[in-house]
C-alpha cells in the first residue's frame, strides 16, 4: 500500500484528534486515506459503518445495497431521513457521506450482489464489511474473501443481541469455520419477524467500523478468530473462540449460495425422538437429562413443562449452554422448530447427545396432561 503525499492543513484540522492519539498518529491516518473498504449493505449496520468510515477518513469506500428507503428504516438506519424514503439507499448514501467528509471517494452500487458479480465488485478492495442480513449474502462474501484473499468483518443482530467477528484475516478462520452449513431457513426468523433494537444496530456497526480501521492501521490486533456476543439488554458480552478448521480448502469456486440455503430435504430422518410418555417416565424418576423450550416466550407464558427456555433464534449464540454430557431434549408446540434445531446443532456442532420431543407440547397436552391450556 503506498501513502499519499503530506496532509493538507484542512486535513490536519480534520484528523487531529488521530494525530493525537498515541499509538496512531499521522503513519495511521495516511493508511487510512490509502486504504479501500467495501461495505455490502447499507441497513442497520451499514449506515453506522459507513459514517465512520467515511468520519475517520478511510479514502475510498464502496457501496453496495439494491434496496431503498422505507418508514420502517428509520427506526434504526439513522443515516436516512424522511426525505429519503423511497429513494435508493447505495445512492441516498453516498451523498450523504461526501457531505460528511469530501475529501474522500465514493462508489455506490445500487445492485444485488451475486455469484456472477461478487469477485468483480470486490476485487478492487482492502477488506470487505458484511452489513448484510441473510445467510446466502454471508456465504457469498465469505467464499468471494477467500478467492480474493481479503479480511471480512462480519456482524450480525437479533432482537437485543448482536454479533462481531472478522473472519479470513491472514488465513485465520472464515465464516464457513463458524457455521460450516447454514441453518434451516425455517428456524431463524427474519429481524422483520423477530425484531431489533434500533440502538444494537448502532452498538454493532461502530464496533464492525473499529475492526475494519485495525485491519488497515495495524494498530491493534482484530478480533480474528474471536467470535464477540453482546447482549444490549445486560450489557454482557462474551468472547467465544473460533477453531480454524481450515474450511477454506473447500471453497474453489462461488456456487448459486441461494440453493446452498435451502433446508436439506431427506427421504428418511435419522434424528433420535422421545416420546412424550418418555419424557413423563424421564421426570418421574428424577433422571439428569436437560430439556430445552425452543418456543418463543408468549408461547411459555400459556403453557410449558419446564425445561430452559432458549428460542430457536437464539440457539446458535447460546451453543455454550447446551450439554454435551448427557442426554438433551429439545421441545417446542408441535415438534417441527425443535427437530430443525436438532439437525442444526448436529450438522453444525456435532451433537450425538440430542433427541427431539415427538409432538412437543401439544402431545403433552393430549396424552399426559389433558387440563393443560394449548393453542
């Protein structure tokens, strides 16, 4: 990476709060103006992200988002603003972020990034920010990092609870590493469904914009190989470790990642069951098992029958909480999100210990308690 001639006396003024910072300086800051970032979309996560991207000074920043404004944006996308609905948020952004620094340069790209275009939009770049919110754009920018050989900063929110890691940073581990096979989409609900917080997008993005200015000042490590859990409610976060199961040998080429996402459709099921006469006999003489509720908690309040309540969308940051050491039975109202996230954990974390409750809590209701409320 070559630096850029001497700072101009508008640019001093500008980054002095960098040039005072120990550690970071001028040397920082002239690889910040060398450096190019590639943010894929510019939503929740994206807006923060770029705007302190664009406030610190990085010199070349991409975007790439195909959607426009909505009402329902705004809540969270503190970039826009009324006036904006309706209007494309690559371009909307772009705008925006010159207003905010002009001394930096801004490409837009109001299109869908795919397997057909990914390599080609990217190539060019430094590092890529995946401010994105689907799993097959995940995998896409994952296996498109490690064709191109550039660090991803991922990020990722839930309702209260958000995700960071970087993923691909000097053959450290890749997304592919997290979650070598993704989730039913069945199992996850949308943020559109499920909710978020609108300041976690906030929280999130800016700790996703603090990654990417350490990949291109090396003035810190990253959080390579470190998954970051933060749970905006209690303001705890844990830092889960990532094994680099050098996933990336399998990835040769970008594929059609929409059918990649798609739940696997089996002929035979091979997933273990109980029964809820089982699970009765189970309790009756005290055995140590867990039983997990995958249900939603509204769904606890009219009725249950114990077990840790962890909701399907929240199980793949709550793997920690699940024993391996003895026998784990995972319930829900009828039995379909609990067998979905039975295979999950099995296909994803290798789980042998896991059975699912055969008709959940309505077959409890009609065969072993019939004066339990259901719905």
């Amino acid at each position: 990476m070559s630096y850029p001639p001497e700072f101009s006396k508008e640019e001093k003024d500008r980054y002095s709060r960098h040039f005072a910072l120990p550690g970071f300086g001028e040397e920082a800051q002239a690889k910040l103006r060398a450096g190019k970032v590639m943010v894929v979309g510019a939503g929740g996560l994206g807006c923060p992200v770029l705007q302190y991207l664009a406030a610190a000074g990085v010199g070349t920043i991409g975007i790439i988002d195909h959607d426009i404004v909505s009402l329902s944006n705004l809540q969270r996308q503190v970039l826009y603003s009324i006036d904006d609905i309706g209007k494309s948020k690559a371009e909307t952004a772009s705008r925006k972020l010159l207003a905010l620094n002009p001394t930096i340069q801004i490409h837009s790209i109001s299109k869908k990034i795919d397997a057909l275009n990914a390599l080609e939009f990217l190539k060019e770049y430094d590092e890529v920010v995946d401010c994105t919110d689907n799993f097959p754009t995940r995998y896409l920018l994952n296996d498109s990092c490690v064709l191109l050989n550039i660090p991803l900063v991922y990020g990722s929110i839930f309702r209260y609870e958000g995700q960071v890691s970087v993923f691909n940073y000097n053959q450290g581990p890749t997304y592919r590493d997290l979650y070598p096979q993704p989730p039913d989409p069945h199992t996850v609900p949308s943020c559109e469904e499920g909710g978020v917080l609108g300041v976690l997008a906030g929280i999130i993005g800016s700790l996703q914009a603090n990654e990417a200015i350490k990949i291109l000042t090396n003035y810190a490590e990253p959080i390579s190989g470190t998954l970051l859990l933060l749970d905006s409610a209690t303001l705890e976060t844990h830092l889960i470790a990532i094994p680099n199961k050098n996933e990336r040998k399998n990835v040769s080429h970008l594929i059609n990642y929409d059918d990649f996402c798609k739940p696997t459709i089996k002929t035979k099921s091979t997933m273990k069951e109980v029964t809820v006469q089982e699970l009765k006999a189970l309790k009756d003489k005290g055995a140590d098992f867990q039983l997990i509720d995958v249900r939603e908690p509204h769904e606890v309040e009219i009725c249950e029958i114990g077990g840790e309540l962890i909701p399907q969308a929240e199980i793949p940051h709550n793997v920690d909480k699940i024993s391996k050491d003895k026998q784990v039975i995972i319930h829900c109202r009828s039995g379909a999100r609990s067998g979905n996230m039975v295979k999950w954990l099995e296909s994803n974390y290798a789980f042998t210990n896991l059975y699912n409750l055969k008709g959940g809590i309505l077959a409890w209701a009609k065969e072993i308690d019939t004066n339990m409320p259901t719905y």
